[in-house]
C-alpha cells in the first residue's frame, strides 16, 4: 500500500502541463478555520504539505492573496505556539542538568533526554515555518493529508485538493477509523467495494516518489531469527528514469449535516518484480499521460476499456532505498 508519497502539491504544476482549471474555493475553503464559539482560538485545518501552503505565498491574484494570508496567519499562531513549548522545555532541561550536577538520578537523565528530543524537534519545525529554501519532503504527503488531485468536471479538467483517504459516498463517516487504509484501493476489489466510484469518479494524482513499510526479515528475504522480534523500515521507491507517475485514483463528494468532503483513493495491484523483491506486495497503478482524459471520464458501460488503460502502464524501474 501506498502509505505516502512525493507528489505535485503546487496546484500550477497540473495547470502548466495541462491546462488545468483550479477549484479556488475549494482550496480557501481548506485553509479557512471558522472560530469555536465555545473555545478560544480557531480550530485546527486539515494537513497539507508545505509546497502546497507555499505556493500560495507566491499569490498573483485576489483569492491566492486571501489564502496566502490565512496561510500567514496560521504560521504566526504556530510560531507563538513552538516558542512557548520552547521556553517550557528549556526549563525542564535546565532543572534536569542542576539536578545531574548534584545529585544524579534516573529521572533527571531521563528528563533531560525528553527535553533534548524535543527542543530539537520544535527548533526544526521553527526552522521550516520561515525556510523558503525548498526540499523534496515539503511535498511529502499521508493519509489524511490533503493534495492537489486531477478530475473533469464540467467539460473540463479541474484541479481541487481532496483527502487521501477515500470516504465513498454511500458509507457512513465512522468507516474512517473502521477502515483506515481506504486511501488504497486494491484492483481486486473496483467492482465490489469501490463499484460506486469505479466507471464514475475519477482522478490522477501525479506522484514523483512512493514510500512503503517493509519489514526487515522480508526485505533480506530471510526468516525471522529464533526470539527475534519483528522490524518495519521504511523505504522510498523512485522510478528510473526519473518521470513523473500519473497514478490512478477514485474519488468521491461525501456530503453529511456538517461535513462536505471530497477525497480520493490510488488504485494498487500486483507490484513489479523490484518492489516485490523489495518485501512489498501492493504497488501503485501508474497510467500513460495519453490515457489521462480517457481516465477522468469514464464510460461506466465499458469497464474492459478501463482496465486497458491499467494495463497500459509504463514499466519504469523502480529503485528502493531507506527513507530518510
């Protein structure tokens, strides 16, 4: 399964390379965070990597403007947020080290420890709010998080941002935590748990790298050692040549009383023999740039013509490595 991604999180991307329409509203919507009447503050936004917020930053027009400012606004609020976790753990690391000085005790090194751990984490997060430097993790994604993603709509193509994580149309809200690996959708399975969306509600997500948990002893294509306990790694998958991966997705418009949601699944299947060696045993479908219209709107009537174009992959091979 496809548990992350490097993807085009800047929504011109889609635009430049294929005319693309953006679904403004839906993107200020995302960012917007109505106050709590009942609590001080606004309430928390949902997750979205930081090339997707800074290529609002970058705003030309009137609705990039109002959204590079919430965008702002929010980046003030969690500096103030990170400075004040800061002076409170450089305090506890403080009264750790006095204590280490006179009279040593597992506590104080174990505070000292927990404060160091996480002085570094909160100077690292300080450090990405203002870095305009950018990094191929800003456009990291995961489940939950939410992405620029391709449909037509309209007699046009449209870029809105969704959440990876799909929620189809007909299920109810608690399938969220029931079933969190919908952000897959297994080949398998089109016609059965995802009938309402497969031939019906189509995207791309277009996808530059993959990242997929393995366990160790089945990356080393070796048994598990006598009393030896089992351990994940992660590692990053990027296709050779390098290209940009047109992945095949579904999605669907779940509408309740206080929600309207709009996300997305990528279709998986079978992986190529490199992943499999890997200790993976899903690989995401990736589609030929010439299908992609195809794809966005599809005849509902001829399932067999889809299935072409997920067959029709390109065929790149796919070089691993530990994530970083």
């Amino acid at each position: 399964m496809c548990y992350s991604a490097e993807v085009w999180a800047d929504y011109r991307e889609f635009v430049r390379a294929f005319e693309a329409a953006i679904d403004i509203h839906a993107f200020y919507k995302l960012y917007w965070r109505p106050g709590n009447p009942d609590t001080p503050g606004k309430t928390r936004r949902p997750r979205t990597a930081k090339a997707m917020d800074d290529a609002f930053l970058h705003a030309r027009t009137d609705e990039e403007r109002r959204i590079a400012a919430l965008i702002g606004e929010e980046r003030t609020e969690q500096q103030t947020e990170l400075e004040q976790r800061l002076f409170s753990l450089r305090k506890r690391l403080a009264d750790a080290e006095r204590i280490l000085q006179t009279k040593p005790t597992k506590k104080a090194g174990e505070n000292k420890r927990i404060a160091t751990d996480k002085i570094a984490w909160a100077m690292g997060k300080l450090g990405d709010l203002h870095r305009t430097e950018a990094k191929p993790r800003d456009r990291r994604i995961f489940p939950g998080w939410y992405v620029p993603v391709m449909l037509w709509e309209d007699g046009q193509r449209i870029v809105r941002p969704m959440r990876y994580q799909c929620r189809p149309a007909d299920k109810p809200a608690f399938y969220d935590a029931k079933y969190p690996g919908t952000y897959n959708a297994r080949r398998d399975n089109l016609e059965k748990f995802w009938k309402g969306q497969f031939g019906h509600t189509h995207a791309v997500m277009a996808v530059t790298a993959f990242y997929e948990n393995v366990s160790r002893h089945t990356m080393e294509h070796r048994e598990l050692a006598a009393g030896e306990a089992g351990e994940n790694v992660v590692l990053e998958f990027r296709p050779r040549p390098a290209q940009t991966m047109f992945i095949a997705c579904l999605y669907s418009n779940w509408v309740g009383p206080d929600e309207d949601l709009w996300s997305f699944a990528a279709i998986t299947d079978d992986p190529p023999p490199e992943v499999a060696a890997a200790g993976h045993d899903r690989c995401i479908i990736q589609i030929q740039p010439e299908h992609i219209d195809a794809w966005l709107r599809p005849d509902s009537t001829d399932r067999a013509a889809l299935y072409r174009i997920l067959d029709d992959r390109p065929r790149p091979f796919y070089e691993h490595r530990a994530a970083a």
